[in-house]
C-alpha cells in the first residue's frame, strides 16, 4: 500500500493500492511514499490515513459502528501495536478491538489450530511456528530475500544486461493502427522520480508474475527454451528472458554469493527457503517437530511462483530427518495463497468462543494502550 502525497491539496493523503494496475494517474510533483516495508509501517501516520481512507471512501461507515480485528507481522513491534490500538479507539472510537499475528490467523485459514506456516509476501519471508493457535515466538525465522528483491532483480536484468529500458505508461501515447501498435513519446518534467520508480516497478513484477517458473530439476531448463516466454512492454518492444525466467527465481533456494554481501539487505545466513522452514521447526520442542513437519502451510503471493510447492517439496524432503513425513498445505487459488490472513481472521472473528476476548472500550479506558499486550499476545 503506498500513500499519495501532491502539490494539489485536494490529493493530499489518498491512499494508492500497490499492485492495481486502474491506479496510475499521474499528477506533477506527486511523490509515493512506501507505507509498509518488512511488515511493519514506515510512519505511524500513514495506518491512520489508511484506515480513514478505508472507512470513507470504501466501507462509507463510521468506526464507531463495529469492532476491528487487525492483522500483524508475526514478529510485532511492541510500541507501534500499542499506538495503533491507541488510534483505533481514540481517533475512531471503535466499540472493541483486537490483533492477532499473521501466521496464526493463516493457520486457522486451512482449518489447523498447529502447523508452520511460511510466509512469503513483498518485502519479507517468516516461518512461523504455531501451537493450539499461539505463535511460538522463538521459533519464528525471518529474512528480507521476497518478492520485491525478485522483482528489483527482473528490473535490473531487463534494462542493464538486455539493455531494453522500461517505460512508464504514462509517458506512451499508444493507438492502434489496424494490427499495429503505434507509439508516441510524450514529456512530463514535473514527474516526481518515486513515481517513475513505482510504475517502472509494477511492469517489473508483471514480468515476473507472467513469465518467471521454478523447475525441480536445472536439466529441465534447456528443455523448456522452446518455451520461451515473450513479453510485450507498454511501448510494444519485446523482450525474451530466455533461461534466466528459471533462474532468477531459484534465489528463494539458492543465494548468490554477490547478494550476501548487500548491506540493506538481512541475509544472515541465509540457505534457502527450504532450510529456514527446518531451523524453525528445529527451534520448537522436540514433541512438536513431527507434527510441524507433516502440516506446512505455504502462504503469501510470493509462492505462487508455477512449480514453487513442487521445488519447496523436493528440497525439504531431501533435508529433513529420516523417515519423517513432510507435507505441504497450499492452497490452490489465487486469493486464498493471497490472502489467508484475512480469511483466517474472518473465521476468527465469526466464532462464538472468540466474542470474550475483544479488547472493549472499557478495558482500555481502565488499562490504556498496555491492555494489548495482555490480551494480544
């Protein structure tokens, strides 16, 4: 999710939705600014105008009308919880209010109260271990390498070793003339660089989400040239990624030794997909590895890379203990892959059992913003 700022006050604060592509008016001196980075926000600010956004322009109610169950990055960050649940009530006096950890609400998603869940989205990977429905907060493991460093990756490739640059679309004046394409360049001079960055980004990841397949086995890979992916830009140039559409994603099991020494980057040690979702389980007591080794949930859009389950299978089962059975759980659509948190929470939130633990009005009022830690663990 990014937020809109402008020179024009009445865009001031409208929120853009990273990712839909209907989103890409450009206006002159309009920066994006990243809200969230590594799960957590980059400005405190930027949740509130969100959730003003969400309730103005998209739901049309008033906060005071229901109680918000919020999803959270499975590791948290104690003071920005607290403030948050402060906003809720305070700025949009809501009647009840309550958070729970990603990876526990993707559990509850596929019907499992323990299981470990890897969550790969845009900017981070967790592997979090869950037990009766609590996160086990030692066991989680977390890294930076995700789907953003794949997409920045694409990007780089296609205009510094294919030298083909990407245009933004909002430079293009395109018409069609008959079967062919025409395309005029146009100016923009005010055009704010993180918007250029933002829009040359998404026909990045649209390249990527398009063409990128992992393959179980490298010798697969010169069978597959003939199946070489092509790409249209929006300026109508084509471009082939050839081999490297099988390579580039096999970094999420693979690290190159010139990645490990990227500064922004939290690499640690880092061997792969596969190995943190075994050092996590190996992190929890030993009654409880078997059963996190049988119920794997794959979740968050950075999985839905075609033959990622299948990979992610073959090298967890040639790392782990002898005999052990290794199951992974992903789900085959789109959205629930997407989106499982938001499921798991809406079957949370519907259950009978769960309507005692809400944080109340009262509550807060008696213990303040301290009451989440309490009863959001």
């Amino acid at each position: 999710m990014e937020i809109e700022s402008s020179a024009d006050t009445k865009s001031k604060g409208r929120v853009l939705y990273a990712g839909d592509l209907q989103v890409k008016t450009r206006r002159d001196n309009m920066e994006i600014h990243e809200s969230i980075r590594k799960g957590q926000f980059t400005d405190i600010n930027f949740f509130e105008k969100l959730v003003q956004e969400v309730y103005s322009n998209n739901l049309e109610i008033s906060g005071n009308q229901y109680p918000v169950l919020l999803s959270e990055p499975s590791i948290h960050h104690k003071e920005q919880r607290q403030k948050i649940c402060e906003i809720m009530f305070e700025k949009f006096s809501v009647p009840a209010f309550f958070t729970c950890k990603n990876g526990a609400l993707s559990c509850f998603a596929s019907g499992r109260s323990t299981s470990l869940v890897l969550d790969s989205g845009a900017t981070a990977t967790f592997a979090v271990p869950v037990h009766d429905g609590y996160v086990l907060q030692k066991g989680i493991v977390k890294y930076d390498i995700a789907g953003e460093y794949l997409t920045e990756r694409i990007q780089s490739y296609v205009e510094e070793s294919l030298k083909i640059p990407i245009v933004p679309r909002h430079y293009l004046n395109v018409r069609m003339d008959g079967e062919n394409k025409l395309v005029d360049y146009v100016e923009h001079p005010n055009t704010h660089f993180s918007f250029d960055k933002f829009c040359k980004a998404e026909i990045a990841r649209d390249i990527k989400e398009s063409c990128c397949k992992l393959l179980e086995n490298r010798n697969e890979v010169a069978m597959n040239l003939q199946d070489r992916s092509e790409y249209e830009l929006p300026d109508g140039k084509k471009l082939t990624l050839g081999d490297y559409r099988f390579i580039a994603p096999e970094i999420f099991f693979v690290l190159p030794e010139s990645e490990k020494n990227r500064p922004e980057l939290d690499v640690g040690s880092f061997k792969g997909y596969h190995q943190i979702v075994l050092d996590s389980i190996n992190k929890c007591d030993i009654d409880l590895r078997k059963e996190m080794l049988s119920n794997i949930i794959i979740t968050g859009g950075n999985t839905l890379i075609p033959g990622f389950v299948e990979l992610m299978q073959k090298k967890l089962t040639d790392i782990a203990p002898q005999n052990a059975r290794v199951k992974l759980i992903a789900y085959p659509h789109t959205i629930e892959r997407r989106y499982s948190s938001w499921i798991g929470g809406s079957i949370l939130s519907s259950l009978g059992s769960f309507q005692s633990l809400w944080i109340g009005k009262a509550e807060y009022e008696e213990y303040g913003s301290n009451i989440i830690e309490k009863k959001c663990p």
